[in-house]
C-alpha cells in the first residue's frame, strides 16, 4: 500500500488558497490510479513515486501546476508538455478556478458539488473555460 507524507500535507496548507483544493484533488486523484504510490518532496514540491518519480504537483503566487516525470510515455500520443509553465498541462490559475465557483456551490447535493467539482478541475487542467462548449473557435 501506497504512503502519505505528513509534509504533504503541511506545504498544500501553506499553499494559496485557491491552490488548496486543486492540489487536495489532484493528490486524491494520483492515490486512487495508483494505491502503491508514495509521496514525499523532491526539490522542496510534492512527487509521487514507484519506482522512481512518476508525477509532482507544485504551488505558487499566482498558479499551481501538475505533471508527468516522463510526459511523452503517459499523454496520449506522446503530446508535447506545455512550455507555459513547470508540468505536463501548463498553468492553473485562480481565475480558471473561480469562474467555476458558483456553478459548484449552487449544487444542492454533496455528490453533484463533487462531481462539478472534478469536472472543472478536469476542464481546468485541460484549459478550458467554464462555457467553452459555446465559444466560437
């Protein structure tokens, strides 16, 4: 079975608000795809690790990010990695996060505010807005 690092814990604390919660999922989402997996910091960010370094996620001022040790080997056809930003799906930002706010909280059932909420961070990781299935290309 997999480990969680206390440290983990401490630096998605110390994290930006708005990161906080992104962060919590994306850790939740790598533990359920691979229960074996372990945490711990590499160069003062969270990794995940079996048998070697297989994703990190990291925090900063204005945006959080995510991505694959070996990106080429793990996105589908080898896509290129975003040169926006550290991680495999460029930035996350805060006002990505907030325009998806209000549409999770005015869901009236717990488990309809949790799937709107993996659905935005799906959509966010992606770089879509909120309404992107109405905006002209």
């Amino acid at each position: 079975m997999g480990t969680r690092d206390p440290r983990v814990d401490v630096y998605i604390e110390n994290a930006a608000p708005f990161a906080q919660p992104v962060l919590r999922h994306l850790r939740e989402v790598v533990h359920s795809a691979a229960p074996d997996i372990e945490e711990t910091l590499k160069w003062g960010i969270p990794h995940f690790m079996h048998d070697g370094i297989v994703c990190s996620m990291a925090a900063f001022k204005q945006h959080c990010t995510f991505g694959f040790w070996k990106h080429a080997l793990v996105v589908k056809d080898g896509g290129e990695s975003s040169s926006d930003a550290m991680g495999s799906f460029g930035r996350i930002t805060p006002s990505q996060r907030y325009e998806y706010v209000e549409w999770i909280a005015e869901a009236k059932r717990e488990d309809t505010r949790e799937s709107r909420l993996a659905t935005a961070l799906e959509w966010i990781v992606a770089g879509k807005t909120r309404h992107w299935k109405y905006q002209k290309c």
